[in-house]
C-alpha cells in the first residue's frame, strides 16, 4: 500500500500536544486500524509532569495597512507559535517585533516554535518576509490569534496486537508537530503501516502495543494511568523521522546489548541500505522517557536522519518534497524484518553426539546446492548446545535467520534438537 497517499492527508493539518488537530489525525490514521483513543484531563498530575489545558486555533493573521495579508495562519499552521495564546489589535512593526521569529540562516523558511507551559504568543515568518518588514518600521499591522487555551483533555492511541504471550512489544511514535513531513509524520505513517502487517501475521509469539501519542507528557501520562503496564513490556522501539532518503541510524537501548538491540542489527546487516548505530544517549524523544531512571525499558529507537541533523528540520522546508515512498516503505520493511528476527529467535539444544549424519534425516544440503543452507546446517548444528540462540548463529555465520528458523523446525520435528 503507497503511503504518501496518507502524508499527503495529514500534512496540511495544524496538529499540537492537545486539541481538535491532534484529534483528528489520530482519527485519521487509525482508519484500517485498530487504534482507539484514549483521552487524559487537564490538569491531571503525572509523575513529574501535568496534563496540559487543551489548545485550540480556528484562525491567525497579520494585515498591513493596505489590506494585504501577509502572513496567513490558513496557507500554513507553522506561521502561529504553537499553544499562542489569543490576541487581538494594531500593532506597529516595532510592538510586533518582540513576537515575530524567524531564521536569518536559512531566509526562505518558517521556522516551528512551541510554547507549551508558558502564556505567550507569536508568529513565525520568513526571513525574507522579516527584513521587508523591517524596512517600514512605522507600518502598522492588524494582527489577530483567535484562540483558546482551556480545561479539556489530551488524546493518545492504541492498538493492542495479541500475540502468544503477554509479553509485549512496543511500538511507539509521535504525532503532534503541526505541517512538516519528516518529522514526526513520517514515523506515524510509518509504525501504523508496520502495526497492520503485523496485525495479519497468523501466529505472534509477542504482543504489540502501538502508541500514538504527543512528545514527551503523551507517553510519561501513558505510563502513569497504566500502573503494572511497564512489567509488561519485553521491549520495543521508538520510531522516528523515517521519510527522508538518508541512511538509517539506530540508537541502542540503555541496556545496549538487549535482544531488541540485536534483532535490529540484524535486520540493518541484512538488508540494503547504509546505517549507523549509536549508543543510548538521553537526548532525543520519548526513548528518552522510557529509558528513564524507575523504568529502564529496553525501548531502542531507528531513524533515518536524526532529528537536528538535517536541515530542513522544524521548518516549513520539512515537506513532502523531503519524503519518498521509497523511504517509507524501506522503513517498514526493516522494522518488520527486525521483528521477524524477534519472533523467530530461539535456542535449540541437539539430542546427539557428535556430528549428525544429515542425510538419515533429509536434511543434508551440498555446497554447491544451496551455499548458505550448506553453511547455515553446519553452524546450526554446531552451535545449538543450549546457550547460542539463532540470532547468535546468524551473526556468527552471515546466514539469515529465517533459514536457521526453517532448519530448526524440521530438526525439531525429526528429534534431532530441543527448544530450551
């Protein structure tokens, strides 16, 4: 299924940690799925952290003398700083100065800015569009925020996935940035995709919880209205900017060896594209959050480009001029064939002495046949003494592990191994 179909639905949509945006593109992308959305008051304390009031934004503008509207909150939603509080009057170009932001390093951008927790307002403009300003500093601008900021609630979704065990592995992305495509509707778009191919597998060993929710306050509300969830959680990942056709890079878990770390190198060896992995570090998204001290989740994270390092990041150049449908849809397939590896993963211990006579069970495979099932069998049976589990293999012999997987039933079902 092509995904830009769905960037291209979601983009224009003035999303934020609260409000009928965020509402509605979660409403979106749980067309086909099972999300549900859960909502959380105002007000409500979490840890360390408060539920903030609901922010809404029907319209902002700033008109110059002659009528001419010249930043238009309609055209894009980066224009208003995010949570602005409402404002109404004229200005001059000096009185709306304080409030106007923009990038003087790249001049033909709108930059994002959020003011979550504290009571300002603003816009954001073009550089180019502030130095015409400033050439006529007495000009005075009709300048309007209609706005609320009130008691109401913060909407997350889910989607529990059940699997064998109740062990559960998380899915989990954001989508509360407002107009950019990389990040973070890219990662949406994508854990949603990967969330549904999941959904069709006939046989899960683990559960699968997606989570959609806003940065940050979104997964610490989470945690905290679902007390003995965590105990739950075998691992997972945090998916983030995957549209842009960089290379991959993989940040570990704070454990940093865990099996999640493994599968996921596994699948980045295997597969076709350049990647880079980086040890945990606690600056970055709700992996951040999950890795904390009290919760230490094993929760990894795999990005395109990382957030910050490319440049387009948090301006209006983060458009779907940045995303391919390649991208995505090789974001999806790595996710997936990492957690293929997970499902797959498993520790044999053979029933025998000795080197196996392979032909006595139908198992024995050439050289010249098949190269890597003649390598895979050999090490396969080598190996599986009840400590190397065939993650351990793989890596050890460049075999993929759904070959192990297929050798290890058969063997399996002709007594030859046992699973430990």
């Amino acid at each position: 299924m092509k995904l830009m179909p769905l960037m291209e639905k979601l983009l224009p949509i003035c999303r934020s940690i609260t409000g009928d945006g965020l509402k509605k593109s979660l409403g979106i992308l749980s067309e086909g799925t099972g999300l549900k959305t859960i909502e959380y008051p105002s007000g409500q304390e979490c840890f360390e952290w408060t539920v903030p009031e609901e922010w809404n934004i029907r319209d902002a503008y700033i008109i110059d003398s002659r009528g001419n509207k010249i930043v238009d909150f309609q055209k894009c939603g980066l224009h208003v700083v995010n949570y602005s509080m409402p404002f109404k009057g004229k200005l001059s170009f000096q009185e709306l100065k304080p409030h106007l932001y923009s990038l003087p390093e790249k001049p033909n951008a709108i930059p994002y800015r959020t003011s979550y927790y504290n009571r300002v307002w603003g816009f954001c403009i073009s550089h180019e569009q502030y130095l015409k300003m400033e050439e006529n500093p007495a000009e005075k601008y009709d300048v309007c925020i209609d706005s609320d900021i009130k008691n109401g609630a913060m909407p997350i979704a889910e989607w529990l996935i059940p699997g064998e065990t109740d062990q559960e592995i998380l899915l989990s992305t954001n989508v509360c940035h407002p107009c950019m495509a990389n990040d973070n509707l890219s990662n949406a778009v994508v854990a949603t995709a990967v969330a549904k191919e999941i959904a069709k597998w006939p046989k899960r060993k683990y559960s699968y919880r997606l989570l959609v929710l806003p940065a940050t306050v979104g997964c610490i509300a989470y945690i905290h209205n679902n007390p003995g969830w965590v105990e739950k959680i075998y691992g997972g990942y945090v998916l983030s900017c995957l549209g842009d056709p960089g290379n991959f890079t993989y940040k570990k878990t704070y454990q940093g060896n865990h099996e999640i770390d493994k599968v996921m190198l596994s699948a980045l060896k295997t597969g076709d594209a350049g990647y880079e992995i980086r040890e945990f570090s606690p600056i970055g998204g709700d992996e951040s959050q999950y890795n904390s001290p009290g919760f230490r989740l094993p929760i990894g994270s795999l990005m395109r480009t990382p957030f910050m390092e490319y440049p387009e990041y948090h301006t209006s150049l983060d458009n779907l001029d940045l995303v391919t449908e390649e991208a995505l849809q090789g974001s999806v397939k790595t996710y997936l064939r990492a957690i293929r590896n997970l499902e797959l993963n498993a520790t044999y211990k053979v029933t025998f002495k000795g080197d196996p006579k392979l032909n006595k069970y139908n198992l024995y495979v050439g050289p010249h046949e098949d190269y890597n099932r003649f390598v895979g069998t050999n090490y396969f049976f080598s190996m599986s003494d009840g400590q190397n589990s065939l993650l351990d293999i793989s890596e050890k012999c460049n075999v993929d592990i759904e070959i192990l997987n297929d050798l290890a039933e058969k063997a399996l079902q002709n007594g030859m191994v046992t699973r430990t």
